[in-house]
C-alpha cells in the first residue's frame, strides 16, 4: 500500500492551508521494538560475533579451520602469527559494532605499528592502526577506507586504550556479469567521531595499485586483518540492515 504521505505530496500546495494535521499522520507501519541495551550491551536484534567467551563464529582465513586467536581473561582476543580470522556467516549490508585496542608499548612505526583492519565482504577494509601521534600516508591511517578515503578527523586514543569503530556498510550491487550497478557506502563513527560520511566505496582496498571495479564474487564475510601486531578487539556485533 503507498503510505498517506506520499499521495498527498502530489496535491497542490495551494491546498496545504486547508488541509487538518491528521492528513499528514500515518500510523502504520508501527517500527518494530528493539531494547538499545546500554553502553556495553548490545541492542536486543543484534548478532553477536564476539562476546569474550569463544571464537565459535569465526574461522581462520588461511585454513578454514578453528580460529585460534588468543582469548584473554579480560573478555577480548588479540591477533597472533596464525593470521586473520573470518566469520563463518556472510552478510550484506550491516551496522557494525567492533572495539579495538592497539598494544600499550609502542613498537614499529608507520603501518607496522598496532595495524590491523577490519574488512567487509573480504575486500574492503576500513584501517586499524594506532595513528596516535603515527605518521603515515593519510588514506592508511585510523578508520580509512584503506587507500581510498582518509578520515575527516583523527579521532584516535593513544595506545593501549580501548577504541570504538560503528559502522554502516551499505553492500554494493552488481549485475549477473559481475559489473557494478551502484557503490556501497561506508560512514563510520570512530569513538563517537564521523569519520566517513557516507563515503561511496571505489572499490576492493587495494595494497598495491588501483581499487578494483568488478565484483569477484567474494564470500559476504567480515574479516579482521592479521598484521604482524598484536591488536585486541572485543564487544563486536552487528546488525542486518
Ligand atoms: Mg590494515
């Protein structure tokens, strides 16, 4: 049925004066209730992926097998030299919600300190790295869409402080062919701070050369970056949008 609003957007504006405040009231459909949760619950809709107490929805990227992150008494994991890990489940478009934390001492510089990233459908990552007085190519730092998009501001906590990234990934459209019908887009809160307003996605984040146009028929997986730093995540869940 096509809500009331939009059929009385085609009437005349000449009529608005004559109109009652009801005219332009609709009651349904009624949205769907979700308990928010507080600030360290998820809401109530959510699908968690991690939650402190087991990596059962994760694989390792290279093998397919059990991820094998460490798990910490503290409720969160950290990245080891078995590399990345993937969800077992695919996803389109989402809200995401991860928390992340760099190592407190500070080793390397550049790209080599406290990387890791966060990637939606395998193949376009917004950044993790501790850019916390880190200077590095602006496109590669802290919540950029990696090589395409530096972030409006630098929002980072030094090192060793647990940080936020809440995401909106809306999945771009393909045809049978593989050719892309319209971008997705990323907006990206990093503690609390828009970063990425709506940024349209080029394409894969490339490390070398340009970002790939075509669909390559990826898995719809988030994937979380194994970068040779020991980087920590906890509280991680979404939402399909
Ligand atoms: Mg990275």
């Amino acid at each position: 049925m096509r809500p009331l609003f939009f059929v009385l957007l085609s009437l005349p504006l000449l009529a608005q004066e004559k109109m009652k405040p009801e005219m332009t009231e609709f009651w349904e459909p009624v949205p769907e209730i979700v308990d928010p949760g507080n600030s360290s619950t998820p809401p109530s809709d959510a699908i968690i992926l991690f939650d402190g107490s087991d990596l059962s929805q994760w694989t390792s990227v290279s093998n397919g097998e059990a991820a094998h992150w460490t798990i910490n008494p503290d409720g969160s994991m950290t990245v080891n030299k078995k590399g990345g890990i993937e969800t077992k489940e695919e996803f389109g478009s989402i809200q995401l919600h991860i928390e992340w934390k760099t190592p407190q001492k500070i080793e390397g510089k550049g790209q080599g300190r406290g990387n890791s990233g966060v990637f939606f459908q395998k193949v376009y990552e917004v950044q993790v790295l501790d850019s916390y007085n880190n200077i590095t190519y602006s496109n590669g730092q802290a919540a950029s869409i990696y090589k395409q998009s530096l972030p409006l501001v630098n929002a980072s906590r030094p090192p060793g402080e647990w940080q936020t990234y809440d995401i909106i990934f809306n999945e771009p459209e393909y045809d049978e062919k593989g050719n892309r019908l319209k971008k997705g887009t990323l907006t990206v809160f990093h503690n609390g701070v828009l970063v990425q307003n709506n940024t349209e996605i080029q394409g894969t984040t490339e490390y070398r050369g340009h970002p790939n146009l075509r669909n390559i028929k990826t898995p719809k997986k988030l994937l979380l970056q194994e970068h040779s730093n020991p980087v920590s995540f906890r509280n991680i869940w979404l939402r399909k949008l």
